[in-house]
C-alpha cells in the first residue's frame, strides 16, 4: 500500500519525486542520470504518442529513423550548433570490452575508433547529412520529416522527467523551399503543440519567441510554449525552431528552383519530450497523488467491487462487467480491478494515487438499489448514480473532467500572473507569489542576464499575443515595445 | 525514375541491395555500419510494430523503457552473458568535448567516466538489475514487460536491415514464479512470432530450438523461427530465450512464494528486429521490385489518373476520388497518385518498385465504359473491372493476395527442401540447389563445427515437429534419435 505523500505546501518538490515513485511513473536506474519509464509512466507516454504521432500525420509528416552515434566532426560544421551541446555529450571511444583476467573486462585498448562517435544529443548534424543526398530539386520539397528517438544530454543535475542525461523525445526536421514557408511551418508546429498541451494535457500555454541567449543552438528563431506549474514555476514544454539556412550551409544542401537557380534550402526542426510527463504531473495533481485529463488516462474508469462472500463477488461482477461492456462500446477504457488479494481500501488508494478519472465502486446494496458509487479524482466528490444512467453519465464525465482541469489550470495561471512596472515590485512579486509576471524590457542580453542573476527569473518568452505598447523597461528605463514573460522556471 | 534493377538470377545479393536503395527503404549513413531508414521503409516498419505490440498487449505484456547505457560491471555479472556479447559492445568513456582551439572538437579529457558505460546491445543486466526492485512476493509476479528501442552491436561486416551496427528491435522480459510458467511463456512468444511472421508477412517458418552452440548468451534454451528466402539461405526472423534463474541468481532477484519460502525468479527473454525487413523483402520481391503482403503495406492500393486536359483530369479524378472514398470506408488503405509532376508510365514503375499490391489506373474511357483497370502486383496481372464492383473485388483481393504470397512462399520452401541421409548427398544438395536440409546429427559441437568448417551450413534448429525416429548422424554414423535443419544462412 503505498505511503502518505508530502504535502505540497510542505515541500513541493519532495512531494513531486514521491508522486513519481509512488504512482509508477518512473524511478532511478543504477545509471547516473537515467531513468526507468515504468509501465503505469510509459502507457501515459504511449497515449501522447499516439495523439501527437496522428497530428503529426495529419499535416503531412512522415516517420523516419536516422543514427544513435554522430560522428565528431559533423559537430564542428555549424559553429554555434556545437557551442551550444559540446559540453554535454556521451562519447563511444572504443568498440571492444575484453576479459581482464580476472572474472570481469576492460576496455580493449586495440579497439579504439578513429574518429570519435558522439550519442546524438539532438540530430540536425546526422539529418542535414543526409537530406545532401534526398534534396536536388523543389519537386522534392517541403520535405517533412519526424523521428522518435532517444538522445543523450549529460546532465549534473537530474529530476525524474524534468531533466535526465538520456530521455525519449520526438524531433521534426523539415526543409522548404522559401524563408515564409519555413516559418510557417515553423508556426503551425508550435500550434500544434499548443493544441496538444491545451486539448490533451489539460494545460494552458503560453506561445512565444525566445529571446537571442535562450535560442536553440543554431536556429535563427526558437518558439516556444510555456507553462505554469503549481508552485509558480514556469516550464518549456515544447519548441519549435527556424533555422533558416545555417544547416543547409553547413551541410551543402541545395536545391534547383522551377525556375534552374540553386538556392540553400530552409529548415524548422521541432521537439517535445518526456519532459511533458512533469509538466502533466506538476500542473493538475494533488497531495493525494496524480490527476489525469480522460484523453491521456490509459484507464479513464475504474471498477472496484465491493463484497464479503464467493456469492457476493458473483453478484456485483456481473452487474460490473456489464456495466464495463456498456462503456467499452461507448469508447471508453475502463478496467474491471477483480484481484482478491486486495481490499476495496487498498484499491481505492491506488486509483487515486494513478489518477484515474473516474472510480466506480458497487456492493451487494448497490445491486439491490440499482445503482453504482461514482468518484470523481478531479472533485473528490461521490455520488450514487443510477445503474441504468451510469454508462451515459460516465461518457459526459469524461468531457466535464477534461474542461474542468483545463478550467483549474488556466484559473490558476490566471491568478498567478502579474504585471508589474518597476524592478522592485517584480522583486516583490517573485518573493511573495512567484509566477508569470509580465514587464518591460529594453531587449539586451545584458539586463536579461542582470535580472537573471539578481532574481533567477528569466524570460520565458516574449509572447507572440502581446500587444504593442510604449512602456520604459522595468530595470534600465530605457523604451520597450512591450511586455515580455518572466518568471523562475524548471 | 528507377534505374532497372539487376535480376535475382544474375546477382541476388547486389539486387537486394539495389532494391532496399531503390525502394526507399533504408540507405548506409555516414556513420559506419548504422543505417538511415527513410519513410516508407519506416512506414512498413510501424505497421509491423502495430500488429506486434497489438499482440504482446492482448496477452498480457506492458511496455516500459530502461536505459541506453549499461554500467560496465553489469555486464561480468553473468559470465557467459559477457562472453557473448563483450565483443562487439560499443563504449562510452567520456562526456564532454572540448574546443580544440583550431574550430573544432576534441574529447575533454578531464570528463572521463570513472566507470565506462556500454551501449545496450540487448538489455538483460540492466533490467533484471531493475527487477531486483520490483519484484518482492508471488503477488508481483508474472512480470511481463515489453521495451521498444534501439540497440548496438559492433559489426564488421553489414548490410542494411540484415546486420547493422545499430538495429531496432523489441525486446520482452519476463519474470515467473516456476519454471513451468517461464518455459511456457517462452514457448507462447514463439507461437506469436510464428503467428506473426505467417499471417502478416506471409513468410512460413519453421518452430526450432537452438543447438547449445548458438543459443543465447545466458539462455539455456534459445527457441527460434526460421524462415527460407528466395536464394536458398536460411534467416532467422525471431527468437525466444528461456533464460532459467540464471539472471535472477547473477542479480539476486528473489522473491517469496506463496508458503513463504524464497526462491530464485524464472526468466524469459525474446525479439525480433528491423532484420524481420530483410527477410519481408527476400521472400516475396521480384525483378520489378518489392512484393508487399496486403497486411503490412502502408499504401494496399494506388489509383493512377490517365489524362490529357484538365477536362479529363478532372473527369477521372471525380471517380477515383469517390473509389477512394468507398474503400476507404471498407477499410482499405489507398492513395489517389493525382501529382501533375510524374506521368503515368512513372507512376506505374514507382508502384511495382515500392510492392504497391493493387494498382488501378482510370482513364476518360474508362470513366465513359465504367470499369478501371486493376494490377495486382504479386501477379503482375492486369483486367478491367467494372466500377461499381472495384471496392469489393479489392476488398476481396487483399485476402486473396495475402494467402498467394504465402502460397508461393511455402511452394518455394517445399521445393528448396531435402532430406539426406549421407554427407556426401548433403554437400551435393547445397552445391546444387540450397535450401533447407533435414539430416541425423550425433548431437555434438565437433560434428556441428566440421559441418560449418567443411561447408558452411549450419544447424538452423531442432525443429518442435520433429519426429522421433532411430537414425544415424549422417558425417559420424553415430546414433541420432531426430533430423535436424540444416542450411547456408544470412
């Protein structure tokens, strides 16, 4: 039976690597900085494949794979590329062990390789490589690509999904023939992450541009979109960047236009990752453990039976499966939890700590009556609901809960967000109530870094929605254009 | 356009290559022995994970992700685990890369790893270095866990799908209570991999078990299915591991039975890999291309407009759109060609070399008569149907196709197996003609080895239809209870 959590308000980030533990997600390997996905975690994961993949397919993209190792020297080719990853690569030295003589193996030192192979940390090297030899002419753009994959970034500091030295993501590379299609698709990846993150995750986001030091190494535009979390921390959770021609240069990628003039090609690269599972954890659960939105629950229903006697059990599990058959072809998954090694408390702890949308509970009584106890995880309400309408009520549930999170998320965004004037009341805020807090800035790295070393909040995004206004920036007074988003983040 | 493949007869093995290039399956990268799997080949690939995972799933298996790297000491901990694998692991001995002050990259030397880490080549010891944790009483058990990844082999010698340095696979790993249910469970995955291999790629396989000499490392029985292809080499497309306590003694995985007492846990372990794309391409292309089973081609049916205005274009299109729609509604996969930038004849080559199954081409005749004109492609055989029937007659085809491609693929197996009874006769076989051989064998590693020595062919299993019958070993004359399989293999 799993143990009482942390308390949020007691120890926020506590209570988040207890959750994780305690509901199966995940938990640390005997690999530093590793994590294993555990099944309750990955089947959560698989359900955001599977939404993503089919958005991804129904704009036009296609799946391919390309290598785990990037030879050292590609690295070298976009200058800014290899600043930005080369201080956190896994490199394979050598591809031989050898029996040391003892009972265990060492490396075998005859078997080094000549050019050293770097575990992909990202793969615009390994992609734009191969995209010299697909592209020749337009008729082979837009050419719209994605690939699921593992990478590798060596982290010093690592959380459970937050941030961990290997993690399993998606990465689109597409290449266009013009600047304004490139940005385009650029945009409509971001929408579609948006959309993703709002109608899936049940979270609120804002979309934005990165400011220059924040950019995707290489890119020429990095778009993001940013949430809050509980604790008034912002996260990234997805990015979408416009690499205009830097890797079509470095990797000589031309094409012939319809009119015979070769020109570079123009490139977006795209990524979400497993990080998301944090963002869903930290945005909707509570100190009774995770709360999962209906779309992405791999069980939206489940049914505890309730009983003392063989005859008993026998009573409600036929009423039960029936009532699972009657969800089932309404499209709903539902589990039927029959195990009698349990008790209906133990499961009933369970579910909550998985966060299963909806519980339904029914005894020998329940039978008699007609009905079924229904709870709700989003509320923590309970109700007696009629064994006829239940079927009906569930699959209205499914959509109440859906909104109902988005609804408690977006109110709390909007509570914890600020708009503040001066460099004092931005202090002030961050030290009393945290979250988003929008201000003017004069657009140099130098008072970004300032603030960011006085404060740790950094600009999460200036947000591609915000209205043009004349303001002066809260720290150098020197003129703004607008307000940009701050805030301390993950 | 395709350049014209070389034919089977001439060069079976340069065709091959030529077809996965051509085919736009996979391409070499610039990283040595690891290929690009480019879309449609990666689209055949997902459609064969689908039915997979669809299968592992509805018997029970969850799927979850371990880590890439495994610490090098994991590996000792089973010995002849090392043995088989310390070879051809590729290592990563450092994280970070440095400046080199000359606009490139050199390792940093101060990040070398106080431990080396190993690319996963198969994931044993990192995951049963996981059970040890999850796995405490019966109540825990069976542990029935499937992983998706990539993996790493060092190769000297590769050809894309068949052996590469990095391949995908799946990879299950399972924990029982008794040997009887790990024994079981091994046995259950093959009869699934069989399914598999016989009703999606209609390739027929035979059910085997390994000699001790090529059973997995730390197994102690290695069951297998092997497949036959078109030249007369053998391909082993699938393999299930009873691995014994083994694994859970090299990592002291215990757990408490029922009436308390502590045992050792059970283990399997089994996959299958992008290789199942070799032996899909081998048994069923042509000269013309690729031959794609109905149930695993990403495009079932092409539609190809004739056409020489924008009048007729528009004329044909408007019936192959509402085809496209009535087979789409049966749930036939298709695509409407209607790309101005390629004729027809293009169109058609491009079809026949991607293993399209069916192809219906509609012309301002056609539309004027009602009918298409249909090709199959296993057949290469062309008729006019008539349009109100074509959805059905399709919908029927994709049956029909399925079962004639394992028709001919077990006509193909029954005419390229032989039995023999003396050496002499089983070299005059693989001279001649190949294919699979049934013959008595003593039952030892030297006759196996003389036989692998002397003329390449190697056990390929004992099969599980195998009949007990007296016999003598066909190179020793000693007794032998069952005929074994032999064959050259990829």
């Amino acid at each position: 039976m799993a143990k009482n959590l942390t308390k949020r308000s007691e120890d926020y980030s506590k209570w988040y690597n207890e959750l994780v533990l305690q509901a199966d997600l995940a938990e640390n390997s005997g690999v530093r900085g590793c994590m294993v996905i555990k099944p309750y975690g990955f089947s959560i994961w698989e359900k955001m494949q599977a939404e993503l993949d089919r958005m991804f397919k129904e704009t036009g993209h296609q799946n391919a794979y390309f290598p785990l190792f990037i030879p050292k020297s590609y690295f070298s080719k976009e200058a800014s590329h290899v600043d930005g990853f080369a201080k956190e690569c896994a490199v394979v030295t050598h591809y031989r062990l050898k029996d040391d003589g003892k009972g265990g193996v060492v490396v075998d030192p005859d078997a080094k390789l000549e050019e050293e192979l770097i575990v992909r940390p990202t793969s615009e090297t390994i992609i734009w490589d191969t995209y010299r030899k697909w592209i020749q002419s337009y008729r082979d753009l837009p050419l719209l690509i994605n690939q699921w994959a593992n990478v590798v970034r060596w982290e010093m500091r690592t959380r459970l999904f937050l941030r961990t030295t290997e993690f399993l993501w998606q990465e689109g590379h597409t290449a266009h023939a013009t600047k304004k299609e490139a940005i385009a698709e650029t945009e409509q990846m971001l929408d579609i992450y948006a959309e993703f993150a709002e109608n899936y995750m049940a979270i609120p986001v804002v979309k934005g541009l990165k400011t220059e030091s924040e950019r995707f190494a290489g890119a020429l535009e990095t778009y993001c979109i940013e949430a809050l979390m509980q604790d008034g921390k912002a996260l990234q959770a997805g990015t979408s960047h416009f690499l205009g021609q830097n890797f079509a240069k470095a990797f000589d990628v031309k094409f012939t236009a319809k009119d015979g003039k070769q020109d570079y090609v123009w490139a977006s690269s795209w990524g979400v990752s497993t990080r998301l599972m944090g963002a869903l954890i930290m945005t909707h659960s509570d100190d009774k453990g995770l709360v999962l939105p209906p779309n992405l629950a791999p069980d939206q229903v489940v049914i505890v039976p309730i009983y003392r006697s063989d005859e008993q059990f026998e009573l409600v599990s036929k009423v039960a499966n029936e009532v699972m058959s009657e969800l089932r072809a309404k499209g709903v998954r539902v589990k039927f939890d029959n195990r009698d090694t349990h008790k209906p408390g133990w499961k009933f702890n369970e579910y909550e700590l998985k966060g299963v949308p909806v519980r339904l509970a029914i005894g020998p009584r329940d039978v008699e009556n007609g009905t079924l106890e229904l709870a709700r995880r989003d509320t923590l309400t309970k109700e007696s609901v009629s064994r006829d309408d239940v079927s009906d009520i569930v699959v209205a549930l499914m959509d109440e809960i859906q909104k109902n999170l988005y609804k408690k998320a977006q109110n709390h965004r909007t509570e914890n967000t600020s708009e503040v004037s001066t460099y004092d009341e931005f202090k002030e805020v961050l030290k009393t109530k945290g979250g988003f807090i929008y201000a003017h800035w004069d657009g140099t790295n130098e008072t970004e870094e300032k603030v960011k070393k006085e404060t740790k909040a950094t600009i999460r995004c200036i947000p591609l929605d915000a209205k043009d206004e004349d303001g002066i920036c809260m720290v150098t007074g020197k003129p703004s254009k607008r307000k940009v988003l701050f805030a301390k983040a993950y």
